[in-house]
C-alpha cells in the first residue's frame, strides 16, 4: 500500500483524525511527494539533507515559518508512522528542527489609553472600587493575571508600597506599587470588600460580590467593559496592562535588569521583547546623551 495512504488512514481508525485534519495531512503529504518526485527520491530513501533542501522548497514558494512547520509536522509524522511499522530503518526527521516562528511584539497601550481604562470604573459602586483597584494594581506592578488574583491580603504591604505575587513555579517575588494604585487598593478594603466579605477573615484580596475569589473570566469582563467605556478601540487583555508597564517604565528611562525583576522574568531574554520603544523614543535618548549628536557651535 501507499505508505501515505496507510499513514492516513492509521490516523483515521487509531487516532480518530477529523476530516478537516486528514485533508490538511494529505494536501501538505501531496506536496512533499511533488518535491520528492523532483528530486527523483522515494519517501524510503530520504535523507536529512534532502529534508533541508525540501524545507529550503518551501520557503522558496513564499511560505512563511509556520507554514513550513505545518508541512513539516505532517512529514514528521510520516516516518514516525513508517518507523514503527518497519517502513524505513530510521527516521529522517528526528534531529530536524521546526522553524520558529517570529515572535510578535506584545500590543501595548498608550499612556493616555492606559488612564482612561484604569479609570473608567463606576467607583460610587463596591464592585466599580474593586474593578478601580484591580485595574491600579495590574498596571502600576505588571502581575501577571494570575498572580494579581491569586493576591491575597497580606501579600499587599500599603504602608511600605509593595506586594508579593507568586509567580510560575511558586517563586515569589517583591514588586513596589505606586501611590495611587495603594490608594485605590485602601479605598477598596475599607468601602468595597466589606460588602462581598462579611468576615474579617484574611482571605482573597479581590473577590466576587459572593466572597469567593476573582475569575480570570470575570477578570477578563472587567476590562473589556472598562476598555468600552474609557473609549478604547484596541483589543485589550489582562496581559496588555502588563506589556504596557514594562513599556512605558523603559521608554521613561528604566533599565532592563530592573524591569526583569518586577516582571518575574528569569531569563531577560523573555524581558528584551519589551524593548520596541518607539523611533522617536529612541532618537530623543541618542539626541540626549550621545557626544557628538548635535551641530558645533
């Protein structure tokens, strides 16, 4: 049999793939026997290097990285299917790498965006002085959506301005909070949580109006409402509240290091994402401070 056809139909009676997929592998299965065929090599004889060339094809025809991993993949579990069933001796895939895609910058909020969302909650009502403290908190310290809801009271030091998420792998780390996120976070421990919260009971820092603790949904809802009433057109997450933090501590001036330690990071490669600043950013800072930038007198 075909050993395309075979593979195809494993993943049909074994694996339960959807029409849609099976379609996928077999259009993407098709080209690579074009290529192979151009070659004058069968799928039984194929080497790394002929898998380089073929990757080196693709790209040829405009495909762009995660469509070539897409091809791959399919070809990839090809000779998988081939090796376990004695097919081919080896697989020429195995120490071939995917082709990463670029990686896509973080969207990010103006300055002048990211006020007028903080401050679009209703604050005469306890869940609107919640939602104002919620949204404070996300961009004056970067926490990542779970780490602000998984906050809980004592994690929030308001006298010496800072908090203490826990972070990926349990670590926990120290981020300052500015003053007007902690008068925010007051406010809402004094006139907003009383009325979810009866007990004086430590618990949940930002909590429903049943006392239970914040959803990532509701989180999710609290600032696309917000989004909606400050007037801001762009799609916005929890996560953008946080890219917009980093941005905007480094187009002021903040070194990276700095920055990698609020944000959690433990590469600061993860952290050089955030270092799109702006053309003119840039060229104001070069104007500023390098020797030679400006005309002599």
């Amino acid at each position: 049999m075909d050993p395309v056809t075979e593979f195809l139909g494993t993943l049909q009676m074994e694996r339960g793939a959807s029409p849609n997929t099976l379609l996928a592998y077999r259009r993407d299965l098709e080209g690579f026997r074009g290529f192979l065929r151009k070659e004058r090599r069968s799928v039984g004889e194929v080497s790394p290097r002929d898998l380089t060339r073929y990757l080196g094809w693709l790209r040829a025809r405009g495909l762009g990285s995660k469509s070539v991993a897409r091809h791959l993949s399919a070809v990839r579990g090809l000779y998988r299917h081939l090796l376990e069933t004695g097919g081919v001796g080896r697989d020429p895939t195995e120490h071939l790498d995917s082709p990463k895609p670029p990686r896509r910058l973080p969207r990010v909020l103006s300055m002048a965006d990211a006020v007028a969302l903080i401050e679009a909650p209703d604050i005469a009502r306890a869940d609107g002085l919640r939602d104002r403290a919620l949204l404070e908190l996300l961009y004056a310290s970067g926490l990542r959506a779970s780490e602000a809801l998984g906050l809980r009271i004592e994690d929030v030091n308001v006298s010496a301005g800072y908090v203490v998420p826990t972070g990926k792998g349990s670590r926990q780390r120290m981020v300052p909070v500015g003053a007007q996120a902690l008068r925010w976070v007051r406010q809402y421990l004094k006139l907003g949580r009383p009325q979810f919260v009866k007990r004086a009971a430590v618990g949940a820092l930002f909590v429903n109006r049943f006392g239970r603790p914040l959803s990532r949904q509701a989180l999710w809802g609290i600032i696309k409402k917000s989004a909606r009433r400050a007037g801001v057109r762009a799609t916005v997450s929890p996560h953008t509240l946080r890219h917009s933090f980093a941005t905007h501590l480094l187009e002021r001036g903040a070194d990276l290091r700095s920055v990698q330690a609020m944000l959690g990071h433990a590469d600061i490669s993860t952290t050089q994402i955030y270092t799109h600043l702006s053309s003119r950013v840039v060229r104001d800072m070069y104007m500023r401070f390098h020797p030679r930038a400006r005309k002599a007198g």
